[in-house]
C-alpha cells in the first residue's frame, strides 16, 4: 500500500511540472505566433491595445489546451503504472500467505492412470 502511495505522489509532482512547462511553451508559442501574424497583416508595430488581448486570449486558451493533454496522458499512464505495482504487491501477498499456510510451495501432483 505504501508502494502505491508513492508511485501515485510521485506521478502527481512529475504531472504537475510537465503540465506547467508545457503550459508556458504553448501560450509563448500561440501568442507570439497571433502578434506575428498582425504585425505580417498589418505592417505596424506596436500593435493595438485590443490586438494584445485577443493574443492574451489565445496564449491562455493554447496553455490551457496544452496542460489539459499532458494532464490526461499522464493520468493513464499513472493508472496503468499503479495498476502494475499493485498487481505486484497483491502477487507478493498471496505468495507470502501460501508459504505462511502450506509451509514451502509444492508442486502439483500428477496422477498416475
């Protein structure tokens, strides 16, 4: 149990900082790419004030979009990784009771007909 627990606080700090970087770079690329574009359409710079906030939005919509994909990949990827330390540690139960109950683990007998 406690194997899993740390599997799991792990997985979440590496989500969270993945999700932060890849957040920051798409926003920086999205919004650079719409003050790009205006200033390519408009040949003026500085740009407008509501120039600005329309790249403001599109830099927080694309870190948002990107944050929210690198959220839900890790999330499988966490589940299925706990899926298997948890299979493990129930396989290491089940061998520990056997040996506890049977004594040493033993063969299955073939019969003879």
């Amino acid at each position: 149990m406690l194997l899993l627990l740390r599997h799991l606080l792990g997985s979440m700090f590496r989500a969270f900082f993945r999700m932060i970087i890849t957040a920051f770079f798409c926003g920086s690329i999205a919004g650079g790419a719409v003050l790009v574009a205006v200033y390519l359409a408009t040949r003026h710079w500085p740009p407008q004030q509501l120039t600005l906030i329309a790249a403001a939005a599109v830099a927080v919509l694309a870190a948002y979009a990107g944050a929210v994909t690198v959220l839900l990949g890790e999330t499988l990827r966490g589940l299925a990784a706990a899926v298997g330390v948890a299979e493990r540690d129930v396989k290491a139960t089940v061998k520990a009771v056997e040996t506890e109950v049977v004594g040493a683990p033993q063969k299955p007998q073939s019969r003879a007909s």
